[in-house]
C-alpha cells in the first residue's frame, strides 16, 4: 500500500510526576521516534498539565510546538468553580490566538466529577466552538462518559486508553452515542480494528501510540495490517484527526526504512524473516469467548491466516480452556488435534492443574514423552500453587531429562516472589528453559528480570504484554543481551499485529531483530527431546 499519513492523537510531552530513569520524555525523543516509525504529526499534551497543574503545564507547552511543525497541542483543562481555572469564554479566546484545536480533562487525577452541574457549562462551550475533547479510559468511568455523550450530543468525545477486553460495554455505548470515538493503543482485543470498522464505520476510529509510555510502531502495526479496506486506513491513520482539528495537516513523512522488516511492516506486507511466536493461545473449534472475554477469530484456522498475512511462521499454543478455564486435559486434547492439522506449524504446552490429576507423573510422561509437546504450562493464577511446590516436582523432573521449556506466567505472583522461585528453579533444573513472562511489560519488571536472565543460562526473557512499553525491547538487549530475548504475543487474547510492531520497529539492528522474533525460539525447539 501507498504511505499512510499517521496523524498520532496520543501524545504527551515534557517532564511528568514519575519517570522511569529508562522512560523517554522529551519532545525531542518523541520527534526521534516519530521519525524513525513514518508518523507525519502529533497532537501534544505536556505531562506537568496532568501531574502538576493544567495552566502551567499549557504554557510550557508553547515552547515544545514550536520546537516543530508537525506537533499540534491540546490544552488539559479545569472546573472554573474553584477559581483556579479561569472559565471557557476566556480560556477558549486564548486557544484560537495560539490555534490550539483540542482540549483534555483529567477527572480522576485532578479531583472532579464531569457531571452537569460541575462541567456542563464547559462541554456546552467546547460543543458550540466546535473544539474536540479527549479523555483517557482511567480517568473517567463509562456511566460517566455516557451521561456527557447523552447530554452533549453535539460534543466529539475521543475516548484514549479503553483497554481489550471493554468491548461488550464499549460497543453498546458507541451505538448509542454516534459521537463517541476511540482509539487502539491500549484496545488490542483480537481483530478489533477488523470489528470496530465493521460495526461503526472508519470515521470514529482514531490512530493513537500512547507514546512516550507505549510504542508506536505498535501501534502503526496495527492500521497497516488491518484487514479492512484502504480508504478506511486512511481515515484511521491521519484524515479523521486532519478533520477533527478543523483541516490541519502535518508535513509528510517518509516511510520507515531502518531495515527489511519495518519496509514489509510499514506497508502490511509479511514478514520474511524467521518470525516464531512462543506464547499462544488457542480457542475450542465454534467458540468465541475465554474467561468471560470475547476472544472471537481465536480458533486455529481464523489465527493461522492471520499469522500467515504477518508472516509467523510456528505457534506454541496452551488452549484458553486449560488455562483460565480450568480443563487442562480438554486443553492437550485440542493441541494435539491442532498439531495433527498443522504439523509444521504448531507446537504445544502440555497442561497439568494438580488440583484435578492425582498423579502428576503420569501425565507429564503421556504428554512429553509420548505425545512430543516440548512446552511445560504451569500456572499460579488458576492452580494458586507455587512453581516451586513440590507437586511440581515430577514434572520439572521430566521436563529436565528433556530438555523442555516451560512458560511461566507471574500472575498474581508478587515479582521478587516470583524472581525467587524462578531463580530457584533454574538452579535445581539446568536443563529446563525457563521463559520469564511478559518481561517488557514496565521498566521496573525489565530490571528485576534481567538480572535473573543474566545469572542463568538457562532463563529466557519473553515479551508479550499490552503496555508495549517504549524502549524497554533496546534496554533488555543492553542488560540480558538479544540472545536471551523471545517475542511472543498471548494471542487471541491480545491481537498479534501490535506485538508484531513493538519489536519490528525497536531501534535494534537486524541481526538482533531475527535473533528475538524466531532465531532464539527455534534453537530452544531444536534442543528439545534430544
């Protein structure tokens, strides 16, 4: 496809109340990023408006549009009634003069209630100036948000941050209110952008990073892999906000061109490199929901075309039944059917809940030994048993005289707990391959688990996790080193396009790149069972 202008609508620039020493801040690193991932323009908020005071951190803002033509600013805004915010009629004057075109409001972190007696006044303005408002998800609850949708009818309201797995509350709202629209950083549900455009169209649906906190390759992944049609990328990736802001329009800028996989990347073409993904789900042949949520195109035919177009070439699944659901051997009996279908393209993790087998033993050996499943699953946050129980023990033992690999998740686990026990059974077990899971997901979790990466030369660090954190891929390779790093993507729980993206357009070299996105995973396989 033709170069896509990505118009981002999720920006935040300048120092914030806590920073990550590793956290990228500065408009200058967000110019950097949108240059190397092809985004033409931003539409800015400054941090200190969030974390200190909205007036002063709109007038730092001033300086940081002007450092280039391709960042728009969106004021943060207050109640006037406490006197601490002067009210609309005065504030919106003063946007038009400095052609800010969109304002954003904090309810939950700056103390207010965005109900009619507190903000109505507010919105009725921002609706008669035809002046957007942007919110994120955490800052405000649904119920909230549909009483100014309902009230203010006229008023565009860009909701940032929706979480996946929001959908059956989040599409009955956007239903109803027509002038509700959202964006996908944080909403990576499978196939979602697929769903949104099919059921409301392209112009209500914004493309947006998250940056400085999230990728933005990411994101991008996800609008140049959309399955939908051209024009409606289009729309999604820059128009709807040029429209928005009433006909602003950014420079171009060129597509990415750091190596062969953000060139096929950026224009949603498959990825030729070697690209493995080591922590999959699966769900049951005519379903569409795990754990409550909808996981719909999670049955394996629906996920081995998707992976196809992207160009992920071998799964290792753990069906959802057996993980949240609580039937672990249902769960092995749908792998092995999977495996049967697709020989070449799927491995498993066996699945054992020692609260249902007596005898732990038995089925490790049916499953690795006999049936060949080179993956071991345990799991805390459905068993509440430590990995390093000793029901546990005859399965890591034949996990051992393998040589197989185990995912093990930190859900619910306290993370030095978890560090504690990983670090435990790495040293009792030397031939088991221990991936650490979702590894990127903060900085904070990045440091504590490389160091246990480091210590064992058999611990992997895998990444799958919706934060997508910015930077966090670069620091583990410079901690750990890229020989210790796995891309995963935890799908159909999550869509696997923005994983996709978090590493395709990490500022790593290429032979990094191959190593992480299937290098290291298939030289773990081919250790297995030997």
């Amino acid at each position: 496809m033709e170069n896509l202008l990505y118009f981002d609508s999720f920006v935040q620039v300048g120092k914030f109340g806590y920073k990550h020493r590793e956290h990228k801040w500065s408009t200058e690193h967000i110019l950097e990023e949108m240059d190397r991932c092809g985004i033409a323009g931003a539409l800015i908020t400054h941090g200190l408006a969030k974390t200190h005071s909205p007036q002063y951190g709109n007038r730092l803002l001033d300086d940081e549009l002007a450092k280039s033509p391709r960042l728009f600013g969106c004021w943060t805004i207050l109640p006037d009634h406490m006197n601490d915010f002067p009210p609309p009629e005065e504030w919106i004057d003063i946007m038009r003069e400095k052609d800010i075109r969109a304002v954003k409001i904090f309810p939950e972190s700056h103390y207010f209630t965005p109900d009619a007696r507190t903000m109505d006044h507010v919105f009725s303005a921002l609706a008669s100036a035809s002046i957007p408002l942007l919110v994120n998800a955490s800052e405000v609850t649904l119920p909230m948000l549909e009483g100014i949708l309902q009230r203010h009818s006229d008023l565009t309201v860009l909701l940032q941050g929706q979480s996946w797995s929001m959908e059956r509350k989040l599409f009955p709202l956007m239903d109803e209110c027509t002038n509700l629209c959202i964006e996908f950083s944080n909403l990576q549900s499978n196939r979602i952008v697929e769903m949104a455009y099919e059921r409301f169209g392209a112009d209500r649906l914004f493309f947006g990073s998250g940056m400085p906190m999230k990728s933005p390759g990411a994101a991008r992944a996800f609008i140049d892999y959309a399955r939908i049609p051209d024009d409606a990328k289009r729309k999604i990736a820059g128009g709807n906000l040029i429209r928005l802001l009433g006909g602003v329009l950014p420079p171009p800028a060129p597509m990415p061109d750091q190596d062969e996989v953000t060139r096929r990347a950026s224009r949603g073409l498959p990825i030729t490199i070697p690209v493995l993904d080591s922590h999959t789900h699966l769900i049951e042949e005519g379903g569409g929901t795990g754990s409550g949520f909808p996981m719909l195109y999670g049955g394996i035919e629906d996920m081995v075309d998707l992976y196809r177009s992207i160009g992920i070439q071998k799964m290792c699944i753990a069906p959802w039944v057996g993980i949240n659901g609580g039937d672990s051997e249902s769960a092995n009996a749908i792998s092995e059917k999977t495996i049967r279908q697709y020989p070449d393209m799927v491995e498993a993790f066996a699945l054992i809940d020692p609260n249902y087998t007596e005898n732990v033993e038995k089925e490790a050996r049916i499953w690795h030994q006999e049936k060949k499943f080179k993956g071991i699953k345990p799991y805390y946050y459905l068993s509440r048993r430590r990995y390093t129980d000793p029901v546990y023990a005859p399965w890591w033992r034949t996990g051992n005289e393998l040589r197989l690999f185990s995912l093990v998740d930190p859900g619910l686990i306290n993370d030095s707990d978890y560090v504690e026990q990983i670090d435990e059974l790495a040293t009792t077990y030397p031939d088991v391959n221990f991936f650490m899971d979702h590894a990127g997901r903060t900085f904070e979790v990045a440091e504590l688990y490389a160091q246990v990466a480091k210590k064992h030369n058999n611990v992997t660090l895998q990444l799958t996790y919706t934060s997508v954190t910015l930077g966090v891929i670069e620091y583990l390779v410079r901690e750990a080193g890229a020989d210790k790093i796995l891309f995963g993507t935890d799908s159909p729980m999550r869509d696997p396009r923005p994983q996709v993206g978090w590493l395709a357009y990490a500022n790593l070299s290429l032979e990094n790149k191959k190593k992480i996105f299937g290098g290291n995973y298939q030289r773990i396989l081919n250790r297995c069972l030997i």
